[in-house]
C-alpha cells in the first residue's frame, strides 16, 4: 500500500488515497464514497483529491467490522460518533456491549425462526416422497 507522508510528520499523519483504502480493505472506491456520503468518513481534500488520514482508515476498518456483525449503518455511526463526542472509549464499549446483546438475540430468534422452517421442510419433503411411493405401488 502507498501512503504518502508529509515533509516532517509523524507515522501517526500517514495519508491514503481512496485508491489505497479500496485496495487495502478490498471495496470499491464507490463504496468508500458512499460511506463518506452517509457522514462515516470524512476526508480532506486537496482539490477535487481525497485525502484520508489514519482516523479515516480507522473508521473504514469499524465500519466493516460491524457490518459483519451484521449492525446497521446508522447503529455503527451512532458507535463511531459517541467515541469522537466524549473521547470516551467507556461509553462506546457500553453501547456497543448493548448493541451486541440486541444482535446476538436477533440471530438467535432467526435461528430458531430456521430451524422450524427447515423441521416444516422437512415434514413436507417426506409426506411428498410417501405419496409418491404409495401412487408407485398403486400403479403395478
């Protein structure tokens, strides 16, 4: 990955292109773009040029974490933002703590939700092959 630094910066003010993050996070510059369109990222610019800093790469990096735990974008905003509010990592680990306990009790009602409908497959798929084998022996 290239980054490119500035003449007496620290490691800390390493900046990426678009081009830099989508290779490194596998995405699409089109989806960066969109997170930056939903207020999750926030790039300088330097003209018509995006320019992300390491917090920028931070947030991509959350970004993608919590989508797949499966969280909303507006959920992983909400997390995002408490931290850059209070500087607080307390409070965003509470929240996400709360957020967790919330998912992980919607899989598990789809999960239970599957398993009934996979048991109704199932009862269904063996009445059919009854049926069929009953009209095969009707048949001879």
């Amino acid at each position: 990955m290239s980054t490119s630094r500035h003449a007496a910066a620290s490691p800390s003010r390493a900046t990426y292109t678009i081009s830099d993050l989508a290779r490194e996070f596998a995405l699409t510059t089109r989806a960066i773009r969109f997170y930056e369109d939903c207020g999750l990222l926030a790039p300088t610019r330097d003209k018509r040029a995006r320019i992300y800093g390491e917090r920028e790469r931070v947030r991509l990096k959350l970004i993608l974490r919590g989508k797949r735990l499966g969280l909303a974008l507006s959920e992983i905003g909400e997390l995002l933002d408490l931290y850059e509010v209070r500087r607080n990592e307390r409070a965003q680990l509470s929240a996400f703590i709360t957020l967790l306990a919330e998912r992980r009790t919607r899989l598990l009602q789809q999960r239970e939700d599957i398993e009934i409908v996979l048991a109704e497959i199932d009862g269904i798929e063996r009445e059919c092959r009854r049926r069929l084998k009953a009209e095969a022996r009707a048949e001879t």
